[in-house]
C-alpha cells in the first residue's frame, strides 16, 4: 500500500512539472530572425522574401495583399508570400452575426 501511494505522489508531481514547465518565470528567448504576427518564420530572408511573408500573412487573415509584379518577378517574394499565407492561416478570425 506505502510503495502505491508513493508512485501516485511522484506521479503526481512529475505531471505538475510537465504542465507548468518548470519555468523560473523568465520571458522566453526568442530567436534572432524575421517574426511577422507573432509567429517565427526563420534567418537570412531577403526584403522580397520578408515582404513575400508580411503580404501572404495579412492574405491568409482576410485582407487580400500581394504585389503581383513581385510575385511574377522575384521568386522570393512568391515564396515568402506562400510561406507568410500558410504559416498564418490560423489567424483567420472569423465573425459571426
């Protein structure tokens, strides 16, 4: 009965450690790189590509955004704006009435 109730506790408490993290309460480090709404897309994106992203991104919530001569011009533009519209996509707020 002792060794059940003792692997209940430690079970217990390795579930408490799991789900609060263990943290010390320190904001989390971010990673050096391009974020756009909140959300880490990577390092070493060109201007095109960064903005490819930003315009793909407001695409995928609702407003349509894209420079058309740089998605038929750079390839770093239509990437990042495929990237941007994926990655966002589950910022979409829809309102109902």
């Amino acid at each position: 009965m002792f060794h059940q109730k003792t692997l209940s506790l430690s079970f217990i408490a390795s579930l408490i450690f799991f789900f609060t993290g263990c943290t010390n309460g320190e904001k989390p480090v971010y990673k050096e790189g391009y974020y756009h709404s909140g959300i880490y897309f990577g390092k070493n994106f060109s201007a095109d590509y960064q903005q490819g992203i930003a315009d793909g991104c407001r695409t995928s919530k609702g407003v349509y955004t894209k420079s058309h001569d740089l998605f038929n011009s750079r390839q770093d533009y239509n990437d990042g704006w495929f990237m941007g519209r994926n990655r966002c996509l589950h910022l979409l707020v829809v309102e109902e009435d």
